[in-house]
C-alpha cells in the first residue's frame, strides 16, 4: 500500500476550502434592455450562502496567527446574520465557540440558521440608538468584555474585512472579466465588500467605477456626499446600510453611491427570483436597483459586474412572502397573481356564490342583501356560468318596473361576467377591469374558483 492511499482522489479537506470562486453569471430579463454586459457575482455559491464566509474564515486565521484567537477561545460578533454565519462555520471547523448578536428586525431563517451550526443568538431591539446599552453593538460589546478567552471580530472596524475582498473577491472579477470591467456595483453594509474589491480593481485599473447601493434611511450615501453625519430611519430591508460610520468602508475608493428605496430593493430581488432563477435576498435587489440606474450610461463593449451578496432562502418570510409585503404596503401589482389576491380576502364571504338560473329573482335577491354583494354569477343545470344577476337591473325591475320576483333569474339576467386565468398577474385585472365591468370570475384549472370586484383589488392596494 503507497503511504497515501487517497493518493490521487479529489476533494477538500473541509468546507472552509470551498469559499470563494463563485461564478459570474448574464443578466437578462431582470433588468432594462442594454448593449452593455451585465454580470451578476452569485455569492450564494458559497458554502454559507453569503460573501460573508469570505471574511468569517480571513477574520479568524488572521486572529489565529496574531495570537488574538486562542485555542478553546469564543468568537463574539454583532451581525445582521450572514457574517455572523460565515463565523460560526469557521468556527465550528476550527473548534471555537461563537456568540452573535442581531437586531430584532432580521428574519427567522437567519437566526435559525446561526442556531443550527452551534451559535448562540441574542436577539437586541433595532429601534435604539447605535450607543444605547440594549443595541446589538453595544450588547456584543458587554460580552466581549464579560467572556473569558473571547474575541471580537469586530467586523465594522477590523481591516481584515476589507483585506478578504482585496485579496478574493477583486482579482476573481478580474481575473474572470479578463480585466475588462468597466463598472462594479455593490451594496453597502459594513463596506468591507465594496472597499477591498473596489481598491483592488482600482489598482489594476483607475478607470473602473466602483458605486456603492445605500437604502433610504442609512446615513451612508449623505456621509459619502457633504461629510455631515445624519439621522438614520428605520427601513426594512436587511444587512445593509448603517446608522454608524463604519471604519471597514474605504470611501477613497468609491466614485459614487446611489440610494435605493425598500420598495425597488424587494422588487429586483424578486425579479432576481423569478426571471433569472436566482434566488436573491433583499440586499441584491439594492445592489441591482442601483445597477440600474447606472445602465443608461453604459456603452457597447462596457462590463458591469453587480454583488449579489446572499441567497433568498433566508428571507421566504420577508422578501417572499407576499404576506409580509402586503402587510408592509411593499407588494408590486407586476409580482402578484390574481389567484393570490383571492386568496387574501378576508371575511366570512364564500369565494363564489351563484345562483341557478331557474331560481326566482327573490332568491337572487336574497342572496344580494345576505352577502352584501353586487352581483352574482347564474348557473345553468350542470353548473356552467351562463349570465350574471346585477344588483341595479334586478333593483330597477322591482322598484321602477314592477318584476314579478317570483320569475325567474334567467329573465332579467345580464352576460357573464369576464374570466381571466389565475396565473394572470393582478396588473392585468386592473387594466381589463377598466375596460369591463367592476367584477370578474377568477379561473383556474378550467373551473371557476371565485369572483374578484372593485372593492377586493382596492382592499389588496390599502393592503
């Protein structure tokens, strides 16, 4: 036997070794018509889903060979999640504990997530100010000086964050554009991201714009424009943006940073989603929003190269949940079907009621005044729709014409309301219900599931 017998067999030693060297992947029908290249940095490759486990391992062997980080020690971090992450991997590889620290706003599958591979999660409000004793900064800050033989990796701060992208993340766009990107677009958080690759493709080539994507209510894109600190406000999107001024983010580098609203960040991310089969979260979206407004500038033969820092498995009860961004006033007509929309009304009232068309005008009548409703679909003998009975025509006939309400519903009954597909977006019930009356039957699977008004698509817009 050869003194190695796995001579000659391909793996990785352990799953830190598989960090980095994600691919680059065209953009198509999730952004605007351009003659430029559009790439997308999936992130998501990576073993924690995140850009994060690039520094989660830099971080901790830099501590490791300083001394900073010692044998049996605990890794504390305040995190929005995919650092935290990429820490806890790293450790539980190289046998350390680790303890995070989140705001209140991050969604369940992230501090699930941390929880599954050993950490321990203290969950502080976000609604305080960055100084205050309950904020996540200031609770792992607590920690850090309570807990024995513990270190802070400090990723706001620690220069190792940037040093990561500076020495991965930029020669890999590089090497793989062949040096010729011409702009690259990311979001901010720490800055660790944007500052290091931004320096590193700077370096290769002064040219290359780097633009930063900032959510509307982070203080960074006022900071980056006039110097002046400002007030932050809440916002929903998660992992980006700050209330802080972060040292891990090298400004020098930055040409430009645009900002980004919760409503555009949520609705590229689901276009990531849904047209390119990249499942992205809230923070690629920024990243993309912002990529957009670059495109009008792009010229034949330029390359852009946007971060798509996570996946969007960790937000299925945020980002894609059409639930939550109903309740959050964040839901796009374009995204939802009308199917979904039948299935959001409230109420105790049935998603069909129709009526025979044999039955008396009375019964139909009744039907009206119980269910408070304006219109109702008729049925023939084997339930087929083949008219509907309107509240103002049966009204009239009764109160102006004198109508027998014992005849029946079939002689007074108008055309069958309108039928669009369930899988039809809500966008296109709203331009048909201008152009029809204020109903129409929802199908789906070749029957009629229920009926839609006016008054429903209002309810789902307040929603």
């Amino acid at each position: 036997m050869s003194e190695n017998p796995y001579e000659g067999l391909s793996f990785h030693e352990n799953i830190l070794t598989t960090v980095g060297k994600t691919p680059l992947v065209r953009l198509h029908s999730s952004i605007p018509p351009t003659q430029a290249l559009v790439l997308a940095k999936v992130e998501s490759f990576n073993p924690g889903r995140s850009v994060k486990d690039r520094i989660g391992i830099h971080i901790l062997e830099k501590a490791e060979r300083s001394g900073a980080l010692k044998p049996g020690g605990t890794v504390i971090e305040s995190t929005s999640g995919n650092t935290g992450l990429g820490l806890a991997i790293a450790a539980a590889v190289k046998g350390y504990k680790c303890i995070c620290t989140m705001p209140d706003k991050m969604s369940r599958e992230k501090i699930n997530l941390l929880k599954a591979v050993g950490a321990r999660v203290i969950v502080c409000p976000t609604a305080v100010e960055p100084d205050d004793p309950e904020s996540y900064y200031s609770v792992c800050a607590r920690l850090v000086a309570e807990t024995p033989n513990s270190f802070h990796a400090n990723q706001y701060h620690n220069q190792d964050n940037p040093e990561a992208h500076y020495q991965s993340t930029g020669p890999e766009i590089w090497e793989a554009t062949q040096g010729r990107i011409t702009h690259f677009v990311s979001s901010l958080g720490t800055g660790g991201t944007i500052s290091g690759t931004g320096r590193y493709l700077k370096e290769m080539n002064p040219d290359v714009q780097v633009i930063g994507a900032d959510p509307q209510g982070s203080i960074l894109a006022e900071y980056f424009r006039t110097g002046k600190m400002s007030q932050a406000h809440p916002y929903l999107v998660e992992g980006v943006g700050e209330d802080i001024i972060p040292t891990a983010t090298h400004f020098q580098y930055f040409d430009e940073i645009l900002t980004v609203t919760d409503r555009e960040s949520f609705r590229y991310a689901r276009h990531l989603s849904r047209r390119e089969g990249i499942l992205s979260g809230g923070s690629c979206g920024t990243a993309l929003a912002a990529a957009v407004q670059v495109m009008p500038r792009l010229q034949e033969g330029d390359v852009l190269v946007v971060m798509l820092p996570d996946t969007g498995e960790r937000y299925l009860s945020k980002v894609h949940s059409d639930e939550w961004l109903s309740d959050n006033g964040m839901l796009e007509p374009d995204d939802v079907a009308i199917s979904d929309v039948l299935r959001m009304k409230t109420g105790d009232l049935p998603d069909l009621i129709t009526v025979p068309k044999g039955e008396s005008l009375q019964t139909a009548l009744g039907l009206i005044r119980a269910h408070h409703v304006s219109q109702i679909p008729v049925t023939d003998g084997d339930s087929s729709i083949v008219g509907t009975v309107l509240e103002t025509s049966l009204m009239k006939a009764v109160l102006d014409d004198g109508a027998d309400l014992e005849a029946s519903v079939e002689t007074l009954m108008d055309d069958p309301l309108l039928r669009l597909a369930g899988d039809q977006m809500i966008s296109e019930a709203i331009r048909s219900m201008s152009r029809h009356r204020g109903s129409f039957l929802v199908e789906e699977n070749g029957c009629v599931t229920g009926i839609l008004s006016r008054f429903d698509l209002i309810g789902f817009a307040a929603r």
